[in-house]
C-alpha cells in the first residue's frame, strides 16, 4: 500500500488541525484511514474524514456526516478510556470559543477495531488514571441514560465492573489489569455509542478547553456530583450499579452514597482532583466562565439523553458545587 503519514496531533484536537487533515486526504485521495493513537488522534481523524469526504461543509454545519462507504476506516487505541475505537462520536476543540463540540455520525464509527491491551503497556498512571475514568464514566451514564436498552445495559454494567476492579492495579502497571481495561474501554464504547450519555459529559466539554482539563479527568471529577443531582428523579438505576459492585447500603440512598464514596476513594487514589478548585482553577476565572459554560452545557448534545432535566440556573449550580467540593441538595 502506498501511505501518508499524519501526525502532531495535539490532546483535544483542534477544528484547525482536523481541516488540515482533510486537505491532506484530498490531496492523496486514500482507500483507507488507519488512526492509531488515544482518543485525540482517533477524534481527529474522524474530523478529517468529514472534511475530506466533504471538503466544502463549514465546520459549523457538520451534524450528520455523509461519509462515502467506498472509503475503510480502522481505528488501533492505544489508551483504555475513550471508546472512540468503537463509537460514532468525536470530540473537537475550537479554541477561539474555548468550546469542545461532540460530533456525532454513525457513519463515522470504525469499521474495524483493533483491541490490543499489548499496545497500552507505555501508558503513564496518569494516563491509566484518567482514560480508566473516562470509562466509567461512560459505563456509569450509559446506564441510567433515556435511551438505554435491554441491549446497552449489560454491556454498560460489565465495563463498569472491570473498570472497578482493574484500574488501580492497571495505574501500577499490573498487565491483566491493563487488559481487562482496554476491554472494559470498548464495551463501554458500544454501551454508549447506543445508550448515549448525560451531563457529566456536558459539563466536561464546556469546561475542559476553557480551563485545560484532561477530558476524562473532568469527567471523572463532575462524575459525583452528577449522580447526587440525578439520583432525585433516578435512583433506582444507580443503586443497580451499586448492589453489582457489592457496595454496602440497606435503601437505594444509601447504595448510591456508596457508590458516588467509591468513585471519590478511585480519584483520591489516583491522584486525580476532587474540585475544579483543587485542579488549579482560579476564582476570577471560574466565575468568568460561569454563565458562558452553563449555557453551553444545557445546549451539548449529551443534554438530551440525561435522566434529569437540567436547566441553565441548575448548570450553573452543579459547577458550583464541582468548584468548591459542596453537596449537591436541590
């Protein structure tokens, strides 16, 4: 096979880095794309084959993409949290806007996946941390999501335990452990590539460029106070995933004190932040995105599918809570 090589892909990749790309493409005209890489790359190069299959569409008016069939897409992750290898979404940063965008096409998921747990054994516990959380987070908002089914939910609650059980030994560098995530990343992949997600990812792609937040940090740091805001109007679904960790609790209540306890004791042990104080962000700035991220939030396509209504003022409050570590009780 005749091959181009692109690469230089920065973490949240840019719309300027994808409309590069697709020049690229349009230039050699290739049969397949092979991305390889974390989640960034592999976002990336589904914006590319956007751009390249429709070199004329402003990025602004990318929803549904219309992809050719005739071109093959492979998709090789390298790191065990994004689920990007197996799903029709990616996520784009535009800068200028300090905003992420979710784009979403089922004819952007991969045609074929290649899982291989070998491929992630340089992974930094940094890395293992917040990817492995990421998962769980998909796992987690998969589950209670509108749109689950009888088919996502198994698929949701099986990546959810391996997650559970594999992430610490996985951020020592245990190699069984490495593998039962990089597994545990894919199904939860399918799990929310058909159940969809919540706010916790709403809140993560507003906040992430503007404040520079790992992705699968900030979800794994809004994750609890996403289940205390939902868990008025569902919690039956989360004490579910509760009673199948084996956590303690005699009321639904307690099952999900448990479980938001045990995703804090995760964070703690994996160094990753437990506020958006914590994680660096100055007050000034906090309150000087507020209302913008709020709004953003409430508008993010993952909004939808959530269990709970959300309105801009009860955004408004959930970052509130995330900055200063306060209980969520409205």
């Amino acid at each position: 096979m005749e091959t181009q090589l692109i690469e230089g892909v920065e973490n949240d990749p840019s719309i300027t880095t994808a409309q590069n790309g697709g020049k690229k493409m349009e230039e050699f005209q290739p049969d397949w794309i092979i991305a390889a890489g974390g989640g960034s790359p592999l976002d990336a190069a589904k914006l590319m084959w956007i751009f390249y299959e429709n070199p004329e569409l402003p990025f602004d008016q990318i929803k549904a993409p219309n992809v050719l069939p005739t071109l093959r897409f492979i998709a090789i992750s390298t790191t065990s949290g994004t689920g990007s290898d197996v799903s029709p979404f990616s996520v784009i940063t535009d800068y200028d806007k300090g905003v992420k965008y979710p784009v979403f096409g089922y004819e952007i998921t991969p045609d074929i996946a290649i899982v291989d747990p070998e491929l992630t054994y340089s992974m930094p516990a940094s890395i293992v941390a917040y990817t492995g959380m990421d998962a769980l987070t998909h796992g987690i908002e998969a589950y209670v999501s509108t749109l689950h089914n009888s088919f996502t939910d198994p698929l949701a609650m099986q990546s959810i335990r391996q997650v559970v059980e594999n992430i610490e030994k996985s951020a020592v560098g245990d190699k069984q452990a490495r593998a039962e995530m990089h597994y545990a990343q894919a199904i939860a992949g399918m799990a929310f590539s058909n159940g969809f997600l919540g706010i916790v990812h709403s809140l993560a792609h507003k906040s992430g460029a503007i404040f520079e937040i790992p992705h699968g940090t900030a979800n794994a740091l809004y994750l609890p106070y996403v289940i205390d805001y939902n868990r008025k109007v569902e919690s039956s679904r989360y004490a579910d995933i509760a009673r199948m960790l084996g956590l303690t609790g005699n009321t639904d209540d307690e099952l999900i004190d448990s479980l938001t306890d045990l995703i804090r004791r995760l964070n703690k042990s994996l160094n990753l932040p437990l506020t958006l104080k914590e994680f660096g962000v100055g007050e000034a700035e906090f309150e000087k995105h507020l209302n913008q991220m709020a709004a953003g939030a409430v508008e993010d396509p993952c909004t939808p599918s959530n269990p709970r209504e959300v309105s801009v003022e009860d955004m408004k409050k959930i970052y509130i809570a995330a900055y200063n570590g306060d209980k969520i009780n409205f």
